[in-house]
C-alpha cells in the first residue's frame, strides 16, 4: 500500500467510529505524517498518532464534539480521549434555579440533556428528551445518580438580573 492509501485506509477506520460523518480527512492528516520511506508498522503507527494527536486537539477546543462518536469504539487510547472530552463537558454545565414552581425551586437542566453523561443519566432516571425543568425531589435524584457514578454535577447557579428580566414576558 502507498503512503496515501494507508492514510486514507486509517482515517476511514476513524471514521466508522463516528456516527454522524466525518471526523477528519486525509488532508488533515497528511501534513502531520514525516514523509520518506518507512516499514509498514512503523508508517502506520505514526498515521494512527497523527490521528489521534488532531482528535485530542478538537476535543480539547470544542469537547462537545465527543457526541459525534460511538459510546465506545475499537480503539482503547480513542475512548480515553473520547472520556475525558465527555468529563470536560459535563463540567462546562451551568444548571439554572428557576423562580418557584408548584413543588418548590425548579431547575433548568437543559444544558445537562445536551451532554453525553447527562443525557445517558436523565434517560435512565426516566426523563423524556423534552423535559427541561425538573423539581427539586427530581433534581436530587439526578444529583445521586451522578454521584453514584462518582460524577459531580456543577452547583445550580441563580439566574442573573439581566436573565430573569429578558425571561420575562414582555407585553407591546
């Protein structure tokens, strides 16, 4: 196999472990491989590194990327990648007291359901796709499931003065 096909035969590998698209091409990956001839191990080891290396730097910039990944794929070092992306985005959270509802405090969990853990959590517990505001009980539950997984959830912040006044409703 030439250089190129066996970057184009790895960034494909890649590529299947995505379920919306594609992650990279091979011009992404081309200009990280040192050129000049090498054993076949040796080339396909520094493809997989490249692949891996610009991976890591688009987690690492944009973490809600993960989501475009498999819950789990062939390559061990791609799902550590892939679990550390799907941490720093579940720290990123910024859960929202709500004004009172009729069972105490409401919160605005919708950032949550938009994470790869949150979503997997609040599905499990019951909660539709739909639902974005839970009650305090409600809340609780979801605080002990994470932590059961040893996962802790940002603290709920209030609203700003400026956010309670633009969620208001504004009559003309």
């Amino acid at each position: 196999m030439t250089r190129a096909e066996r970057i184009e035969h790895w960034v494909d590998q890649l590529n299947r472990f995505a379920e919306y698209g594609e992650v990279l091409t091979e011009s992404d990956v081309e200009p990280r491989v040192e050129p000049g001839e090498a054993a076949e191990a040796v080339l396909d080891a520094r493809i997989q590194k490249a692949l891996l290396t610009i991976v890591k730097e688009r987690l690492d910039a944009k973490p809600e990327l993960n989501q475009r990944f498999k819950p789990t794929t062939e390559w061990k070092i791609l799902n550590q990648l892939l679990t550390v992306a799907r941490l720093k985005e579940l720290t990123r959270v910024r859960i929202v007291k709500k004004g009172r509802t009729s069972g105490g405090a409401g919160f605005d969990v919708d950032e949550l359901s938009r994470t790869f853990y949150g979503r997997q959590v609040l599905k499990g517990l019951g909660f539709g796709k739909q639902r974005r505001i839970l009650n305090k009980t409600e809340f609780e539950k979801v605080k002990a499931e994470f932590a059961k997984i040893k996962l802790t959830l940002p603290e709920a912040v209030e609203p700003t003065t400026t956010e309670k006044y633009f969620a208001q409703d504004v009559a003309p």
